[in-house]
C-alpha cells in the first residue's frame, strides 16, 4: 500500500512537474556555465608564520615600570597594527593595501593566568601572510612582528610619559592648596590661640567665677542703698527726683528773695483788701507787683531745673514755693538721698557692665570646642593635603625611575617561516555537470513537494480523513472514483442494478442509520467548495437507497445551478421555472419516477434561479418537505456548496442534519477546518441556541480499486426500457406524457 505523502508527491508532481523540470534544467544549465567559466587552479600562494609572545622587563625596580609592562600584554590588535605602522610595509614591498589587509592575518591568544589546575601560559600573536613569494612572505612577516615589538615599545613610553605628566599638572594645584589650608591653620592660631590656651590653662574658668561673685558683691551693694534710699524717702515724704528739684530750689537765693517779695505782696493785699476793692489804684498796683514776681519766680525755676532755662517745663507758682520751702534739716536729707541715688546708679552701671563682660566670657567659653574642632579640621586638612602631596611626590620619582625600565612588551619567539605548498588538481567538467543535474535533481524535487504544501489542498484521501478524525466529525464512508464509459453523458450514475460501487454507497447508507438515537430520515448532502462531487454523491446515495427497497426520494435544492435529472432520463417542466413556488406548492406535480430505478423518485430544480432565498425560505418548500418525510422512507437533499452563501444553513432545520461531502484535490484544507470547527463547536453558553448538525462526511473520488464486473446483459436492459413507466400514485389525474432520454450504461 502506497504511503499518503507519497501519493502526495506524486499527485503534486503530475501537478507540478513543469516548474520541477525548469529547476533542474536551470541547475543543470548553471552548472555547465560554472564547468566553462572554471579556470585551471593556480598554484596557491606560500604562508608564512610567525609567533610573537609577551615577555617581561629583567630588571624592573619601580611599581610604575611593572605596571606599564603588564598593560601592554593586555594591548588589542587595533593598538598594536595601527594603520601607521602598515603604511611603511606597503611601501617598503610594494603591496596594494586591499591585498595586504585581505592576506596579512593576525591572530591573538590571550594569556591564561596560572591556577590550581595547571601553569598559565603567555598572551601570543601568530602573524601569517600569503603571497606566490616565498621570501617575500617571509620579510613581511618579520617586517610587521618587528614593527608590532616596536609599536609596543612606544606605546609603553608613551603611557609612562602621559603619568609623569599627569601627576606634574596635578602635582602643583596640590602644593598651593597645600600652602593655602597651612596659612590658614596659622591665621586661626594667631587669632584664636589664646582663647584656646586659656581654656587649656585654666584662666578663662576662674575669670567667669570672678565675674560671677563681682556680680553678686555689686547686688548686696544695690539692695543695701535701694534700704537707705527708702528709709530716706520716707522722712522726707520725697522720692530722690522730688528731693533733687526741692533741694534745688530751696539753695537759689533769687528764688528765695522772689519768695519774699510775694510774701510781702500778699501782705499789704491782705491788709487793702479789707477796706478796697481790686479796682482800686493802690491794689491793682500790688496786683501787677505780685503777678510779676511770680512769672519771675518761674522763670528762675525753670533756669535752676533746666540749667539754661529752656529744657526745663513751666512749674505752678504754688508748686514752686512748696518745693523750694525746704528747711536746712530737710535739705541735709535730700541731699543725701540724691548722694544716695547716684551711687545707685552707679552700682547698676557697674552691674550691667559685669554682667556683660560675663556673656562674653561665657560666650567665649561656649564657643571654645567649636574652635578647638576647627582647628583640629584644619589640622586634619593640613594632614590630608601633605599625604597627597608626598604620596604624588613618591608616585612622581617611581614613574621617572621607570623610564630607564621601559621595554617592549612582546617579543619574537620564533621567526617566520614558509613552507612548501601542494598544486591542487582541476575538477573535471563531467563531474561539475553530474553535480549540477543530481542538485537539478533535488532542487525540483523540493520545488514540487513545497508547491503541493502551499496550494492549501488535500492531496490524498488518507489526509481528509486524518482531518475528520481529529475534528470528530464521524466519516460514514470512502468513496472510489467511478469510472462508467458513456457516449452522450460525464455524469457516472450507477444505474445499472449490479454495479460494485453500489456496495460503497450501501455502506454510507447504513452508516447512517447508525448515526445519532434515531436514524436520519431527510438527510442535506452538501460540501465547502465546488466540484467535490457532492451531487454525484446525493444521486448515487438515492440510487443505492432505492436499489435497497428503500421508497426514497432525491430533491434537488441546489436553485443556483442547472438541473441534473436528465441524466435520470427525465425532462424538466418549462412551467417550473416560470412559477417556481406553485410548482413547489403542487406536490403530485413536481415529484417525477425515475423509469430505470424502481422505488426512485425525484423533485428536480427549476433551474438557475436570481433570488433562491426567496424559494428557499417560503412556506410551500417548507410544506414541501414536512409532507415528503411521512410519505417516503428515505429523502436526499441536494444544496449548494457552504461557500458563498446561507441555503444550506436555510434549508438544514427542516431536515434530520446535513452530510459534507469532500473530494482529494480539490477540497481546500483551511476551509474544511474552518467550516467544520464551526459546525463542531458544543461550547455555547446558550443551551437553547439553535445549531446545524453534522451528521457526518463522505469521501469522495478515493483511488481505491473496483472489480466494476457486469452481471446484467443487454437484453436485460431492453427489457427493462421496454416495461411501461411507473408513474406515482400522488395525483388523480395523470401527468403530461415525458421525453425520456435513455440511461446512461457501460458499453
């Protein structure tokens, strides 16, 4: 039995072989262009090698020198073989400088440190150059390993160089900062020194004591006079400013001769008064005598208190001769109490001026450690500043040290060598040519394989069946191809009565009374696409049911295509197509015998029809088919292909469930999986949703063998056609007399 994939192929292959030929001709004609344009080998050119590894300085004394040297074994290709050091090797031989970068080859190895598992082992640079010159190969190769020792060379030096000037540039702003935090570490000592060193000796302790207890002396002080300064005040019925002004007034002698004169005034007033009136000459001249001495009084008061007589305020002249009334007793007493007053305030002075000089000492005292940590940050600055600048010191004569220490990091452990080389041997055309044609070969072969994958078909029957297994979808049979030679029809109907297709058609039949509880009694055959035999089917299925003893009938429903029932040996009804659903609506009318098939009868199409859905979904086709499922054992439904539009979906509740037909190349694969998942889909959320059935598929056009042997001969036939026609009993009257057209037959 042949593999499917090798039916596949071979299907594919019929199907494709041109584009397969064009490839292999194409590979065969490029090969034979290859085989003439393929010159003779040449002798190919000598390599020479040479080895460079990383070597150390013998004598090496400062840390600077053993650094640079451990840098550059670390140095990149790029560093070692810059463009500067190829340019005088293109010169010096002469060599394009495209041919030396394509021929020269330089290869590092980098060094291994040493472990536990073995000894490290040195970086390594293989230096290699071709060309048809043995020596030649050999000058290059010395030329670039002494160019690469050199290069390293200068690259040390220059490192060495870029420190020592590093650390000179940075080695200045060092010192002055350096001279910068010393100067100010000995101007903070000049002026917070002694604050410091007082603390530090103990002076500034013992002067805040000393200021404390002056304080306290100086308040025993001021209580002992704010005592004598009360009992004063209260002899004397005066406060110190009273007595000041009392006192003052009392030891002016203008003031006390003004005071006369008005006691003399007032006198004579006294004695005037009792027999004249104040109009009288005499006391009005006493009056003005009077009002005069008094403004004289205050002006002198006001010269005695306010020194030039300006500053001080105008007194009431009775006021001034009570405070200026003082006896010497009481005089002696003010002016003790102003004596008094004033040490007062001297004492305060003194107080506030201790006081002071207190905060400051405290003050003083307070802000010592913050200078004592300023100093010692400074000091710390000082300290930090002087390490860096001796350790740049110390970093500056190693890098000078080293420079009588630096050395190429490479050296050349073994000169370049060429060796002979060996003339390959030209490949002979014949052998090109049979490489082309065997990879013609194969490339057409690939080319026919990926066409048949890309063409989106199923190629073998055994694919479409492996497609319906894996969706569920139950397969009621395998059809083979039917192969009948007719002279006026392509339409293989299996109307001879012994035919051994029959037997494959029975199968499906049977099948489908094993499908579901109840066996399906109005069955929908239809299929995704065109020309996969899904009428052939429905008529050969309605030929073996009748053949069967079945009474069955074979509606066409496929309004978009012509009728097929000619092939029965049947006419159509020119009034069908005019009036489509009386026709459909006379039920004893549209239903036809079959002559050449017993217990067959059919419901042709009227033909194309420009609206189908207006037929499909009327109430006459519907009565149509609730009327023929009671009145016949078995209906077959013809419909349109699942592409392109919605009958079958229209004509599906009105039957048992629908039957896919599908048919090795042409049955396309996305859509028969798109179509069935559909169908095959029981995840609805909606119970109660209405979903078309599966009832399952047939395949169609299978290439399996048939035994087709006759067992009915010609006379047979004759008879059969010469036997009146059995019309149905469904109508009274009888119907129209029809053309019949005779039935298709093997020779």
């Amino acid at each position: 039995m042949t593999l499917p994939i090798v039916k596949r192929y071979l299907i594919a292959f019929e199907k494709y072989k041109w584009a397969g030929f064009a490839t292999f001709m194409v590979a065969l004609g490029a090969s034979g262009a290859v085989a003439m344009l393929m010159e003779a080998p040449v002798t190919p050119p000598y390599k020479a090698t040479g080895l460079m590894t990383s070597q150390n300085s013998p004598v090496i004394f400062s840390k600077t020198g053993e650094v640079i040297q451990q840098q550059g074994q670390q140095l990149s290709l790029e560093m070692l073989v810059p463009a500067s050091v190829l340019e005088p090797i293109v010169k010096q031989f002469n060599i394009v400088p495209t041919d030396l970068k394509k021929k020269l080859s330089i290869k590092l190895e980098p060094a291994v440190s040493a472990s536990k598992d073995g000894p490290g082992t040195p970086m390594k640079i293989t230096v290699s150059f071709q060309d048809p010159n043995r020596e030649r190969a050999v000058m290059v190769v010395n030329t670039v390993m002494q160019k690469m020792q050199e290069q390293s060379r200068v690259i040390n030096t220059q490192q060495l160089n870029s420190i020592i000037t590093l650390i000179q540039e940075r080695l200045k702003p060092v010192e002055g900062e350096l001279r910068q935090v010393e100067k100010e570490l000995e101007n903070y000592d000049k002026r917070e020194g002694a604050t410091i060193l007082s603390l530090e000796n103990g002076s500034l302790p013992a002067a805040i004591l000393g200021n404390e207890q002056q304080q306290k002396d100086l308040k025993l002080q001021l209580e002992a006079l704010n005592a004598q300064l009360a009992s004063l005040e209260s002899q004397l019925g005066l406060n110190a400013d009273q007595a000041f002004v009392s006192q003052a007034l009392a030891a002016d002698p203008i003031i006390a001769q003004l005071r006369v004169q008005l006691y003399e005034i007032e006198s004579q007033l006294a004695v005037l008064r009792k027999d004249y009136r104040d109009q009288h000459p005499f006391v009005a001249e006493l009056v003005k005598r009077q009002q005069a001495a008094e403004q004289q009084l205050q002006e002198r008061a006001s010269e005695v208190l306010g020194g030039d007589g300006i500053a001080a305020p105008l007194r009431q002249v009775d006021q001034i001769r009570v405070d200026s009334s003082l006896d010497p007793t009481r005089q002696q007493l003010a002016q003790n109490l102003i004596t008094l007053k004033s040490q007062k305030e001297s004492l305060e002075q003194q107080l506030e001026g201790s006081k002071k000089t207190g905060e400051d000492l405290k003050q003083n005292y307070a802000t010592i450690p913050n200078k004592q940590m300023e100093k010692q940050r400074l000091e710390q600055q000082v300290a930090y500043k002087k390490a860096l600048y001796d350790q740049m010191q110390a970093k500056l004569v190693d890098a000078q040290a080293a420079e009588a220490e630096t050395t190429s990091s490479l050296a050349i452990a073994k000169e370049a060598e060429a060796p002979d080389v060996e003339t390959p041997k030209a490949m002979s055309m014949a052998l090109i040519l049979a490489m082309g044609g065997l990879g013609g070969i194969l490339g057409g072969a690939v080319i026919i394989f990926v066409l048949g994958m890309l063409s989106g078909k199923f190629y073998t029957w055994e694919e479409i069946e492996g497609a319906f297994k894996e969706r569920e979808v139950p397969l009621l049979g395998v059809v083979p191809t039917v192969f009948l030679y007719s002279d006026d029809y392509e339409f293989p109907l299996l109307l001879k009565p012994h035919s051994a297709y029959l037997e494959f058609y029975e199968k499906v039949r049977t099948n489908l009374q094993r499908v579901g509880n109840k066996s399906p009694k109005v069955i929908l055959i239809t299929s995704v696409g065109n020309s996969e035999g899904k009428t052939l089917s429905a008529y050969n299925l309605a030929i073996a049911a009748a053949r069967s003893g079945k009474r069955t009938l074979l509606i066409e429903a496929d309004l978009r295509s012509p009728s097929q029932v000619e092939s029965l040996g049947l006419t159509l009804d020119p009034q069908s197509l005019i009036e489509p659903l009386q026709y459909y609506g006379d039920l004893y009318g549209c239903i036809r015998l079959v002559p050449d098939v017993s217990n067959l009868y059919v419901i042709p199409s009227p033909g194309p029809m420009r609206q189908p859905a207006t037929i499909l979904e009327s109430s006459e086709l519907r009565r149509l088919l609730e009327e023929v499922r009671y009145r016949f054992d078995f209906v077959v439904v013809d419909s349109p292909a699942l592409n392109g539009n919605n009958d079958v979906l229209t004509l599906e509740p009105y039957t048992d469930g629908m039957v896919m037909v599908a048919r090795p190349i042409y049955t396309a694969s996305g859509l028969l999986g798109e179509v069935t998942d559909k169908l095959m889909d029981t995840e609805d959320e909606d119970p109660k949703k209405y979903r078309p059935r599966l009832l399952g598929a047939i395949i169609n056009g299978a290439d399996i063998l048939v035994d087709d042997f006759e067992e009915d001969t010609l006379e047979h036939q004759e008879t059969i056609r010469s036997q009146a026609r059995i019309r149905p009993a469904l109508k009274p009257k009888t119907p129209p007399q029809q053309k019949r057209l005779p039935a298709k037959v093997r020779k």
